[in-house]
C-alpha cells in the first residue's frame, strides 16, 4: 500500500521505517529538512536499537522516500500524522499548532478517498474538532485517531507487535481499512474500534496510570526516608501481589522524557477546560511528587558534598531512560544542571544521549569515557540505568574516584557487592 508519515521525529521515523520494511510504499515528510536530509542519507537523527539497521535496508529496497514537499502525498491511501504535541510554552496545556498547521497542508493534497490517520497525542475532543473541519469542508477524506503507545527503547518491536491497537472513528466503518492494514501484519493484537474521545482517552489515561504508580512509589520513597523503611522491600512486597505489580514500582529520580510530564499536564490543562478539574487533581500532586524526586537527589548530593564548589560531580547519565539518547525532561540531567548551577564541577557521561545532551544543555562538560569521567570523583551520580553502569564492577572502579561515595538514583544496584568492595552508597527511601 502507499502510505505517508508526516513528522519524521521518534514516532514518524519509526513508524514509517518500520512499514517500509514490511514492502508498503512509504512518503515522509517533514518540515525540518536536516532532518530529511540526514534519514534520506541512511542517518537517523536519534538512537532507537535495530532502527538504524532496517533503515538502512529500506532505503536499498527503496520502499521509502523522504522529502519536505507535501505535494509528494498526493497518491497515498493512509496518511499517518506523526507530529509533535508539545507542552505550550505559556502554561501546561498542549501546543497544537504544529499537528493544525500539518492537518491543513495534508487536507490541500491528500486524495479524496484517502485516510488521516491521527497519531499524536492530543487532548480529548481534538479528533472531533478536527473531523468537523472535514466536514464543513464537505471533504470525503475520512478521519481515525490512533493513538500511539510504543516506548522508545523497544519502539521497533512495539511497532511491529503492538500490544493494542486503538482507533478512534466517527463510525465503525470508517475504521476497517485501517483495522485490517494493521491485522495484516500483527494479526493476534487485540483492537479497540471505538469513538473519537475514547481513543484520545485511552492514551492519556494509559500515562496517567503510569505516571501514577511511579509517583505513588516516590511517595512511599518520601515516607521511607523518615521513617526508616526500604522503599525498595515494599515495592517488591506490594508489587508481588498481581492486582498491584511491580512494573513502575521503581522508586528514585522519577520519570521523564517527551511523553509522560507533557501529557499529564496537558490532561490537567484539558480537565480544566471542561470544568472537571477536581476529577484529575490528583495529577498535578503526582506531579509535584515526580518534580520533588529531582530536588531530593541534589539535596542528598549537597548534604554529601557539603560545599560544592569546585568539587567533581561524575554523573552517569543524561537520557531520560536507558536505550535511549532523548533527553527532553530527563531528570539525569536537570540534576546535572542544577548541581552545576549550584558550583559543583558536574562531568556527564552516556552511552548515547551525549550529542543530545550537548545540544540541550551546551554548558555542561560531556565525556564519552567512563573511567574519565570517574577520574577523581568526589560524588559519583548513577541517574540512568543503562547496563554500562549497572555492571561496573565496584571493586575495579573504586581506585578511580577521589572519594568512594555513590548515589544510585535508580535503585538498581547490588547494594551488598558495591558496599564489600567499600562504596558508601546512597539513595532515595531508604538508608544504606
Ligand atoms: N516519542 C514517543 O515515544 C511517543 C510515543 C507515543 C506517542 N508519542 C506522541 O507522538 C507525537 C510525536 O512525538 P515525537 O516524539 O515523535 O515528536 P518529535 O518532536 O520527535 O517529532 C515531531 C516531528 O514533526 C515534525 N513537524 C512539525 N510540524 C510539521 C509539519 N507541519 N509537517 C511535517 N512535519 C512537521 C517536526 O519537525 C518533528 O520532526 C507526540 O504527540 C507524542 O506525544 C510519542
């Protein structure tokens, strides 16, 4: 089938790729023509695992095709919009200027009988507006909202083996074609064929969820850390009982990223508008929770390190979570920042967010090597679980730092074994 995906950021670049890989036909566009001009290069401006591979290998078959002009749109029969719904600069609601602005240019091009499929996250009623738009323009495009809930890291898998399919439509008929695209390839998938507000529903409700059962572990974290209590006992203890689970039970730094904290207060934002700001204010205190996780890990480092001033800070981190280089509201590096702004001497190592981190935040020192970044180290920071550092080997590392002192942010390391090798080691809800 020939299909487009307009916005080529983490979602679009993955989605199209992917789809290209399967032998569908696939048009990208985008607005930003770096961006086009790295991927029509075989470079992905981000790191997904396996990513990179398939691109390669759809642009040799030369299913896919990248370019800036919408007009390029014009013969395909789905076309997917992948664009960013960022927090608006002014307050916590969504922007969707950029989703309107594509919406637009796709509706001038698109052929009549052709698909929009929406798949960014927007608050609930956009789909609706949206397909008035289409109607008042007596156009015979029809419209599905298709939220989307890959996790970067894992978003190659997710895509080709989705764990539910969602789509919104005005009426079940107008959700077959895109129903069976997807049964095509990921046949077992359970699908939802259900109305507009309830598929924007189910995606930001699903990160609600999340955002709650992290915050609600950083909570019992809060209590722990006067009480004397393990944080990390009593996630296990309450998360073995199946109605509970232990998945984003992980108490520490808390969460991050493009997706969870602008679409928790988007949701807020949106809440409010319809006048059921009770219903959700909840959030806004697992909010705080999650804001607070980050003040507590520079408020342990500072107690550490007493004056920070001119001493070295080693962070191990800057993604938002491992396998991954985004570092939008990554906690690992607000920390970073924010201990840098206080006069420590911060140096940052990742795996792979270290180009990413630069660009965010040019101020910061990056190294790329771990023992380097070690060297001399007066307080060592573990604020991203990547497997590089959860399998350091404390008794090897211990001669590199000036002072044999590390916060695990994640709470992922063997206490026991880093303790034996003489690692005093800190944490958030509980004493070690
Ligand atoms: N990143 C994820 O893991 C993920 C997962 C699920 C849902 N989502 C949702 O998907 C949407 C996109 O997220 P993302 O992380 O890919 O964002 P992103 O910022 O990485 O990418 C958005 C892309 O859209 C492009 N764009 C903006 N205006 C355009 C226009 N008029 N025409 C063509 N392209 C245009 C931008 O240049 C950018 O490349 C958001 O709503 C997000 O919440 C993201």
């Amino acid at each position: 089938m020939k299909i487009s995906v307009i916005g080529a950021g983490y979602l679009g670049a993955t989605h199209a790729i992917c789809m290209a890989s399967l032998g569908h036909e696939v048009v990208v566009v985008d607005v930003d023509s770096e961006k086009i001009a790295l991927l029509k290069g075989g470079t992905l401006p981000f790191f997904e695992p396996g990513l990179s591979e398939l691109l390669s290998s759809v642009l040799e078959t030369k299913t896919i095709s990248f370019t800036t002009d919408i007009t390029a749109i014009s013969e395909c029969a789905i076309n997917f919009l992948c664009i960013g719904t960022p927090q608006n600069r002014e307050g916590i609601a969504a922007d969707l200027s950029a989703l309107e602005r594509a919406f637009d240019s796709v509706l001038s091009v698109a052929k009549s009988d052709s698909i929009i499929v929406g798949k960014s996250t927007v608050p609930v009623g956009t789909a609706q507006r949206l397909a008035r738009e289409l109607s008042n323009k007596k156009s015979d495009t029809t419209l599905n909202w298709n939220p989307e809930f890959l996790r970067e890291g894992h978003a190659v898998a997710d895509t080709f083996e989705p764990n539910r399919i969602v789509i919104g439509a005005l009426a079940p008929s107008d959700a077959r074609v895109l129903a069976d695209f997807y049964r095509s390839f990921s046949p077992n998938t359970p699908q939802f064929i259900t109305n507009f507000p309830t598929a924007e529903l189910v995606k930001v409700a699903a990160n609600a969820f999340l955002a709650t059962k992290i915050s609600f572990i950083n909570a019992m974290s809060e209590i722990a850390d006067a009480t004397g209590a393990d944080v990390t006992v009593l996630a296990d203890a309450i998360g073995i009982d199946d109605r509970i689970g232990r998945k984003f039970l992980g108490a520490g730094i808390g969460f991050g990223g493009g997706c969870l904290p602008k679409d928790i207060r988007a949701f807020l934002a949106r809440a409010d508008e319809l006048g059921l700001g009770e219903s959700l204010a909840f959030l806004q205190e697992f909010d705080l929770i999650n804001q607070r996780a980050r003040s507590r890990a520079v408020a342990v480092a500072l107690k550490e390190l007493g004056n920070p001033k001119g001493k070295k800070v080693a962070i191990l981190g800057a993604a938002f979570k491992p396998e991954s280089d985004d570092v939008r509201d990554s906690p690992a590096l607000e920390i970073a920042q924010t201990l840098a702004a206080l006069g420590a001497d911060v140096v940052v190592n990742d795996p792979r967010a270290l180009a990413s981190a630069a660009e965010k935040v040019p101020d910061l020192t990056y190294e790329e090597s771990i023992t380097q970044t070690l060297q001399g180290a007066e307080l060592t920071m573990l604020l991203t679980e990547w497997n590089e550092y959860r399998s350091l080997d404390p008794e090897k590392v211990i001669g590199l730092v000036k002072t044999p002192t590390l916060f695990d942010g994640r709470n992922v390391l063997d206490v026991g074994k880093w303790q034996t090798a003489g690692w005093k080691l800190l944490a958030l809800g509980r004493s070690l």
